[in-house]
C-alpha cells in the first residue's frame, strides 16, 4: 500500500525514522505543504532558506518532491483520498501551532479512512517525556539536563535514500524567491548540512568552550539552521560528540539540551510563546507610543549608539543570523535600557532570522527579559560597552559591521563617544544613557516585586 511521508521540519532523508517507517511497506510519496499561514508569517530570510532547503530536497529525491500549497488540514485528506493511502507519517510536532493542526489532520484524516502516524521528533527527548521525581515539568535547566543525560536517546536511524519513491504528478508552484538584497543566506540543505557539521566537529568543536562567546572569531557552529529545518537531527550531532571527550563537546552537548529544555517548556506552556511566565516590571514601567516607536526603531536598525549593539543588530540584516553572545546583549538592552517588551524583540527576530524557531525564538528571549523558566535574574543588566570589551577586546566585529567605525583603532571602538568630536562621522549618538536606564529598570523590579 503506498504510505505517504509529510515533510516538516525534516528536510532530509539520513536519520529520519517517521521516513523509514513510510518506506517500511512500500512506495511513498513524500510530500511538503507550504503553508499559507506560516508562509505569511515568516520573515523573507526564512522563506528564501526554506525554498532552497526544498530545492536541495527534491534534488535528493529525483525530482519527486510533491509540494502543496494551501491549509494541510485540506491538502493532506484530499492527498490520502486520491492515493487511496491508508497512513500519513510525520516527526511529531510539539509547538502549539504545530499541535493544533495534527489534531485537526488527524480528524479529518479518519475521514478519509487514513491515520496520521507520528514517528520521533525534532528533539533528541521528546518534550513533555522527561519529569522530576515529583512529576513535575522541570522548572531549571540544569537538573533538566541532568535527566536529559541519562534517558540518552537512541543512535543515528537508518538511511533513507533508497526509499522508493512514487511519482505523485504535478504539485503546486513554488513561489519565485523574494529579493533579499544584499543578505547572504548559509547554503541550505542536507549535503550543506552534512559538510557543515563535518567542519564544525574538525575546527569547532575542540575549542567551543573558550571560543563559543567570541564573536570576533569564527567559534560557534552556525548549524542553527539546519536544525530548525531538520536538515539535520540532533540525535546525529550527539552521536558524533559522543566519541569526543573534553569540555568543547561537553559545551555543545549542554547547548543542544537547552534547546531541547525550551522546546520542553513551550510543550507544558504553550502559552509562553505572548505572555510572560512571571512579571517583572508594573505595567506603567514600559515604553509607550512614540518612545516605543523611537528606541525600537533604532534598535532595529542598529543606531542605538552603542557599538556592540548595533554591530549585532547590522549582522542580523546582513545575514539573516546573529551570534549568540550577540543575541543575549541587544535582548538585555531592548528590555532593561529601552524599556520594550521581550515580544516586540521576539517578533523582529522571528522575521529576520532564519534559524527562527518558537520554542528557541520566544523562550530565549524570555530568558534575557527575567521572564522565563530559569531565566537570568531580571537584575542582571547586560552593560553593552563591558560586554563589548570582554568578547569584542581589539573591536574587529564592531568593525566588521558598523562600517562608521573602521577608522577607529582597538577597543576604542567601543566607546566612540569617548573620542574627539568627528572621529565617528556619521555615527549616531547613545540613545540612552546605559547607567541612568540601568538604575530605572532595578527600580520598575522592585516596584515589581514589592507588589507581589
């Protein structure tokens, strides 16, 4: 009987089990619905990255990629009617978006005399699988960890590449790639992925733990991407970290269950993809009309003045990317000197950057706010310029991206305002002043907490 594997956020064919039990009894035909709803929502970076993911998928496929275009809650019954398919495979999805619609596929699948048959997940551990003792969610990361590390997960699946695929006809057009202007997207795809990750583990991996919060230099993975896409699983990135020991490996395994602590998070609450998981701040404390409007301006433009802001800020239109060090501080600074939302930064991000992801996206930006589930303490105020000397010393990325600042030798990049008047031209003045909103923000949590 044909079986038909609906592609989400497993853009690949090596190590993925819900593929390998759609080929277990016969033909497939794999299919991608290129929703409306998520389409619309994502930002043009994502969307060109998506559509050459898809590319790099067919390709690996022979050119049967069936992609439909419209609600899946449609297109996936109509497609198990007209194949006469009796099962649906799918990796789980576990973000609320994601939930809703299966169970909606679901239903109207029985209608259609199929079944939607999950098989794994984007995650190592599923969300929602691990507990305390008292069976309980977990509340902190690090015994979160801890019980993340010793259920283990299983080894790298099978591969799938002689999966028989069936020729399904015609699909729907993909859409023509937007102009991205000068932005410059990763290579996408399976291949790209693979080789990315091949280099990761020779130049990255053994010095990721000193290197990883230097954005000066070329020390995280950037595979970021290929795990939002599924390009890659991350069951296969711990089976190669397995086989090394130091504290590099031991870094980038803790990254991947902060991942998979968030992703757990947003399972038990889906609500924390809007709304605060506990207070900070009175509601009088947040920036409102044209203050708002002002600050997150030149926040998003990268003109607030502050050299390591900005230059972060410049690399996410640049690049449809950010470092992490990077993501921390202009989250610190938009929250606890500009006095905006975590939401408003959680959005701009989720339309710029292409490894957006829900769970990541909303939930680490709720941990720079104090907000979140083991979240930063909110009295820890990022200070830009100390951040900047500390990972930035000799100010090569504030050069590399703030192109004002090129004449401007060593740290002193870092503290323009500290030079004679037009050593900066064009450079725009602080915003704020980092101290005076620092002692604002501490002020609004204690108002917060008094109240409680």
């Amino acid at each position: 009987m044909t079986a038909i594997h609906w592609f989400r956020r497993d853009l690949r064919l090596a190590d993925n089990p819900a593929l390998l039990a759609a080929g277990a009894g016969g033909d497939v035909v794999g299919v991608f619905v290129l929703d409306d709803r998520l389409w619309h929502a994502a930002g043009e970076p994502r969307r060109a990255y998506l559509l050459r993911s898809l590319a790099a998928l067919d390709a690996s496929m022979d050119g049967r990629l069936l992609v439909l275009r419209g609600s899946p809650v449609d297109a996936i019954p109509r497609l198990a009617r007209d194949l006469a398919a009796g099962a649906v495979h799918v990796a789980a999805s576990h973000e609320p978006y994601g939930r809703r619609r299966d169970e909606a596929v679901e239903e109207a699948l029985a209608g259609a005399g199929a079944r939607l048959t999950p098989t794994g997940s984007a995650y190592a551990v599923e969300p929602g699988l691990l507990r305390t003792r008292s069976g309980d969610p977990f509340q902190v990361f690090t015994p979160f960890r801890a019980a993340w590390l010793e259920h283990g997960w299983p080894g790298p699946a099978g591969d799938a590449s002689r999966t028989r695929w069936l020729d399904a006809g015609r699909g729907d057009p993909l859409p023509a790639e937007p102009d991205l202007g000068g932005l410059r997207l990763p290579a996408a795809g399976e291949d790209a992925a693979r080789a990315r990750w091949a280099a990761t583990l020779a130049d990255v991996v053994p010095g990721y733990a000193e290197e990883r919060d230097r954005p000066d230099r070329e020390g995280t993975s950037r595979m970021s991407a290929a795990l939002r896409w599924g390009e890659t699983h991350p069951r296969t990135l711990l089976a190669d970290l397995g086989r090394l020991a130091g504290p590099g490996p031991a870094m980038f395994r803790s990254e991947l269950a902060w991942r998979e602590f968030h992703a757990d998070v947003l399972h038990h609450v889906p609500s924390a993809r809007v709304e605060s998981l506990r207070p900070v701040a009175p509601e009088d404390a947040w920036a409102s009309g044209e203050q708002e409007r002002a600050g997150l301006r030149a926040w998003q433009d990268g003109r607030t003045g502050y050299p390591f802001v900005d230059a972060g800020m410049r690399q996410l239109r640049a690049e449809g990317w950010m470092h992490g060090r990077l993501r921390m501080v202009v989250a610190s600074f938009l929250v606890k000197d500009l006095h905006i939302r975590w939401q408003r930064g959680a959005e701009h991000f989720m339309r710029w950057l292409v490894d957006a992801d829900v769970s990541q996206n909303q939930l680490n930006w709720q941990w720079a706010a104090g907000t979140g589930r083991d979240a930063a303490p909110f009295f820890r105020v990022f200070n830009p310029v100390a951040q900047g000397l500390r990972f930035d010393p000799e100010g090569d990325y504030v050069r590399r991206w703030v192109p004002e600042l090129r004449g401007i030798a060593g740290a002193a990049a870092h503290e323009p305002w500290l030079l004679p008047a037009g050593a900066a031209p064009g450079y725009p003045d602080r915003v704020v002043d980092h101290a005076v909103e620092r002692r604002v923000a501490l002020a609004d949590n204690k108002r917060a907490r008094a109240a409680r």
